[in-house]
C-alpha cells in the first residue's frame, strides 16, 4: 500500500535540502563580489547578493556604462560582452588581461575570484565614478 505521509515527507525533506544546498553554493558564488566590490570602494557591494544587481555591481566596478546592462540581454553578443565586461573588471585590480582565460574555466573562475578577493596583493587601481 502507497503511505502518502512517508512520501511527503521524503519529498520536503529533499525540498528543504536542495534549497539549503543552493542557498550555501549561491552564497560561495556571490561573496567574492561582495568583497571585490568592497575593495573597490562601491558603496553598495551588497548588490553582489542579488540577482541582477550584482551584474551592475560588475559594471560599476569595471567603470562601464549601465547601457552595457542592455549588451548582456541580446543572444550572442552577450557572450562576447560578459568577457569583455570580465576582462575590464579584472584590469580594474591591475590584472594582467590574459588572466581573462582564468575566468572562462568552470570552478577555476570561482577560485580566481577568491585569490582576487581575499589576497593582499590585489588592489583596485580605478576609481569609481
């Protein structure tokens, strides 16, 4: 016989642990944003925990127009733009532009950002507008 409570419960109990499971890689994802965006000096580095704000928190840093925001939406040019976007964000903390390539791995891109974020040699060299 099919027991209804012991399925649903296996079934919230998978629900609640995908949504912890996203929460704690989300958070991996967005914190060297946050703390990028700190060094830089952006005011509002807690955009780096939203959705689309932390795109804008990006193209704040990387001194780009908020226009660019619009590049990011159009297919196949936002490939090309959310590189080039990358690559000036980078430049921001004096980085050589071939490190661009670092970014593009899976998980390598994620490990770059955290050397970017929380070493001491990196610096921001612009300065925001």
């Amino acid at each position: 016989m099919y027991n209804f409570y012991e399925n649903g419960v296996l079934g919230l109990g998978w629900g609640l642990f995908s949504i912890v499971f996203y929460l704690v890689f989300y958070l991996l994802g967005t914190v060297p944003y946050y703390v990028l965006g700190n060094k830089a000096g952006y005011d509002k580095s807690w955009f780096a925990f939203v959705p689309i704000l932390n795109i804008i928190l990006v193209i704040r840093v990387a001194q780009e127009s908020l226009w660019f925001l619009l590049l990011l939406i159009i297919p196949f040019v936002n490939v090309v733009a959310s590189i080039y976007l990358m690559y000036k964000f980078i430049k921001a903390f004096a980085r050589s532009g071939l490190e661009i390539i670092l970014l593009i791995i899976p998980v390598v891109n994620l490990i770059y950002l955290y050397y970017l974020a929380f070493s001491n040699n990196v610096r921001y060299v612009l300065y925001l507008r």
